[in-house]
C-alpha cells in the first residue's frame, strides 16, 4: 500500500471515505424520517396540539368533545378510552394490580408517582404555585386549572352549541344538558342525575340532613340554595 493511500493516523483513505459515506447516507435516513413523521403528524383544530397519528388524534379529540364511545358492560359507566375500562372494571371484579402502599391510610397505589402525590394529603405539602395569586396547590394538573381562572382560558367547547369551559368535568356535565343523559341514580328509590351532586342533594330527602343553617333564625336547609 502506498503511502498517499494511508492517512497520517495509519487508517487507509479508501475506510475513512467508505466510513463518511455512511454517515451521510445514515444523516439522509434521518433527515427522511423526521421529515415523513412531521408530515404525518395531525394538528388538533380546537387547541392546536400535535399528534403522531390520527389514532391519537381521534383519542385526544375526545377531550374537547366530552365523548366517552366505551361503557362498562356491569354498571354502564362510560369512558373515553378501553383502558379506562380495563381499570375500572377492577372495581367489580376484586382484582388488585397495586405496588405501592400509603404507611398513614394504608390506601394503595398502582405506582409510586401516585403515591407521593397522595401523601401530600396526609403531609399537607403543595409544591405547585400560582404566580398571580400565591395559591398552592398539590397536583400540577390542579393549578393549571386554576390559572385559568386568572387567565379567562376555556379550551373545552361543546361541540353542540360552542359554549366554552375551563375543564372537561364542567363540559361533559353540560352535554348532559343536551343529550339528557343521566348516569348517576339514588340507591334507595332508583331516580337518576345528570351529576353526582344532584344524587347528593337529593339523598337528603331521605336521611333528613339538612347541612345549611340561618343565621338569623338557626332555621336549617336541605340545600343552600334554599338558605339564600
């Protein structure tokens, strides 16, 4: 081998150009591929998030809509997606698929990131900070709900009338006022609520609570409504 066909570190030219051109050739895939996924990629038209896949797309759109396409074929709870199914129907068949236990309560936890959230209970720790107002909060998720109280943001339309709302709880409860829907019932004489504040109050009917008192009068009240 002659010398100009050797580099000054002893590697062969012909290796080092055979080496480069792979690189260039393994750069080109890459580029190809970033390039086929942001093409594939979907863009939510109500929050402007990014999805990989319509799939995703179809499952986050659910969100905005309030729709929940699968149930629970025992007590008909609905769900926006089958895992949440899967889970739930944990509750009927007894099954426990938990690792992580609280000390103080004993409740447990599928795992530990949900565990220390829960003990911020017991600790009264809140880690999470409104920057308008100082108000703390346990959970992320918790105070970007609250910022937009400050903010005037409601990202959760119903797709039925347009009116806008800060979460998605708040929106499923008004597509209820739409489709009539009615998931929560009264154990003890089958009458049916579009949300489970509706079964609360009413069960006061048959306990005899009445937790809203006068000040004037010391007169008490099934609902606080009626106080005012």
């Amino acid at each position: 081998m002659s010398s100009r066909s050797v580099t000054r570190r002893g590697t062969p030219v012909w290796t080092r150009r055979t080496q480069s051109l792979h690189r260039l050739k393994r750069n080109r895939r890459k580029s190809a591929s970033e390039t086929d996924t942001k093409k594939n990629s979907l863009q939510c038209n109500i929050c402007g998030k990014i999805l990989h896949n319509r799939f995703n797309l179809t499952r986050h759109l659910r969100i905005h809509t309030g729709e929940k396409p699968y149930f629970c074929s025992t007590c008909g709870k609905r769900f926006a997606d089958s895992s949440g199914v899967i889970k739930h129907m944990r509750v009927h068949t007894g099954e426990k698929k938990k690792s992580a236990q609280c000390d103080t309560c004993g409740k447990t936890f599928q795992n530990k990131s949900n565990l220390t959230t829960h003990l911020r209970i017991h600790t009264g720790e809140k880690p999470h900070c409104c920057n308008t107002c100082g108000k703390r909060f346990i959970q992320k998720s918790d105070l970007e709900r609250h910022i937009r109280t400050h903010t005037g943001e409601k990202p959760y339309p119903c797709s039925i009338c347009g009116k806008r709302f800060i979460q998605t709880s708040k929106l499923q409860r008004h597509i209820r006022s739409h489709t009539g829907e009615k998931p929560h019932c009264c154990n003890t004489c089958g009458k049916r609520f579009a949300d489970s504040s509706g079964v609360i109050n009413h069960m006061r009917v048959h306990t005899g609570e009445k937790p809203f008192s006068c000040n004037t009068c010391k007169k008490r009240f099934i609902q606080k409504s009626t106080l005012e």
